[in-house]
C-alpha cells in the first residue's frame, strides 16, 4: 500500500516521466500531469499513478486541477515542464516566442506552486522545480541559449520570492539541476540518461525533506551558485 505521495507537472516524457517511473518503482503514489492525452500511455502503465491534465500556461486549467486535487497531501510537488525557447541569433526573435518562453519557465511554475503548495505534508514536504544549470547567472556553458539561461534564472528569482513570501512553517524548497540529460530537450549527445538523473534526484528529494530553506543543487546533491 503507497503511503508517499507525489505530484508531477509535466509528465508525459522526458524527465518528468523518468520521475514518474521512478516515484512508482519505490512504491510512491503518483500524480502526474500531461497536457495532451496522448501524453497519457507511458504513464498509464505504471502501478499506483494518477493522471491529470494541465497546460500550465492557462490560468483556469491550475485553478480546475487545484480543484481536482483539493483535499489531497502530497510529499513532493515537482514542477517540472519546461521548454527551450528560441537558440541562436536573437535578433529574429519574436515578442511571442520570448513570452511564450518566460511564461511557461518562470511564470506558471510559480503559478501552479501557489495554488498547490498548502497541500503540501506539514514539516516534511518538499517544492521542487526543475531549474538547470543553465539557470546559474555565471555559467559559461550553452551560449547559443541566452535566451533559455535567462528563463531559468529568472525561475531561480522568482522561486526565491515564493519561498520568502511562503507562511512559516515553510517546505523545503529545491531548485533542481537534473544534469545534462538524454531526452528530446537535452539531445542525444547529453552526458546521462534518464535513469540515471531520476534516480539522482528521488534521492535527493528525500534526503533533502525536513531540511528547510531554498537550494539550489544537482541530481547528486551538489550545491551550485545561484
Ligand atoms: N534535458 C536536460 O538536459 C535538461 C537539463 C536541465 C534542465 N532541464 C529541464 O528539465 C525539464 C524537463 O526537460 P526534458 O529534458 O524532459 O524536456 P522534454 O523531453 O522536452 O519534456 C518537456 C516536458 O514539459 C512539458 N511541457 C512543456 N510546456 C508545458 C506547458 N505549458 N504545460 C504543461 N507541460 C508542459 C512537455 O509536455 P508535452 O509532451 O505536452 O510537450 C513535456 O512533458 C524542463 O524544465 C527543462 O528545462 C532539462
């Protein structure tokens, strides 16, 4: 019988399904979220996992799976949608694509956080967000990127807000480096696969539960430069 809860936003590959795959290997109950329900069939193959959907960037959606979940505990909130925006030459680059961008990694992850976090387990639970290395303001790496470091530093901003805003007790709060990964974002000449991040990072989600504070650390617990 599950007894550790979590809930995943943005589940339907990538990362956030490896995270999902791993909650329900170690016997988690998992909620997670797509925005398509074609982004349903990996999940709906695992034991114990809920499937819920959410585009995050639309307002009413967070609010109706705010609604949906209402009255539900969780241990872990992952937010973990994310996109690249735009690489390369910034001068072709459209108002729409850049707010599309900011919306989706810093905006409306602190969106949905704010109406999910009070369902977080008193003392224990923990508020992650998949930030990147990238996100760290003195990185030399992925210069192409500017545009996307950006996105990630201002969700490192705007995450350090929240938790300053949060009422006391406060979770623990996680800025999430998954390292360079594998998937449709990372590229296949990334340095580790899924598993091998996922793992990393359950791992950490429970080492770090209880601890307070906001951190900003890698899937082996490493403590990066904000
Ligand atoms: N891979 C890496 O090396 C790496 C490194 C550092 C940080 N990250 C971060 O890790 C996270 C996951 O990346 P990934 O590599 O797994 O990328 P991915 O394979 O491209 O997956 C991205 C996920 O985000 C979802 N998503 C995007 N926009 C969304 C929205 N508006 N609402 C809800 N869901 C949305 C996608 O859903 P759909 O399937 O519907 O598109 C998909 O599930 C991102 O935040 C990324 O920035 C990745």
């Amino acid at each position: 019988m599950a007894n550790k809860t979590v809930l995943i936003i943005g589940a339907s590959r990538g990362l956030g399904l490896g995270l999902a795959q791993r909650f329900s290997e170690a016997g988690w109950a998992v909620t997670a979220t797509v925005r398509s329900p074609n982004g349903a069939e990996a999940l709906q193959v695992l034991n114990s996992v809920s499937v819920e959907s959410l585009d995050m960037n639309h307002p009413e959606q967070i609010s109706g799976l705010a609604q949906r979940l209402a009255g539900q505990t969780f241990d872990v909130i992952f937010i973990n949608a994310g996109i690249m925006g735009p690489v390369g030459d910034l001068a072709p680059v459209t108002e729409t694509q850049v707010g599309e961008l900011f919306m989706t990694n810093a905006l409306s992850p602190i969106r949905v956080a704010k109406a999910l976090v009070g369902q977080l387990r008193p003392a224990t639970g923990v508020l992650a967000f998949m930030s990147s290395g990238l996100g760290s303001v003195q990185s030399p790496d992925a210069i192409e990127a500017a545009l996307y470091k950006a996105s990630k530093a201002a969700l490192n901003s705007m995450v350090n807000t929240l938790t300053l805003q949060l009422p006391e007790p406060r979770p623990t709060v996680l800025s999430m480096h998954p390292g360079w990964v594998k998937t449709d974002m990372g590229g296949e000449n990334a340095e580790i696969d899924v598993l091998t991040s996922t793992s990393g990072m359950l791992a950490q989600l429970q080492a770090w539960a209880g601890k307070g504070g906001h951190h900003f650390i890698n899937y082996r617990g490493d403590v990066l430069p904000w």
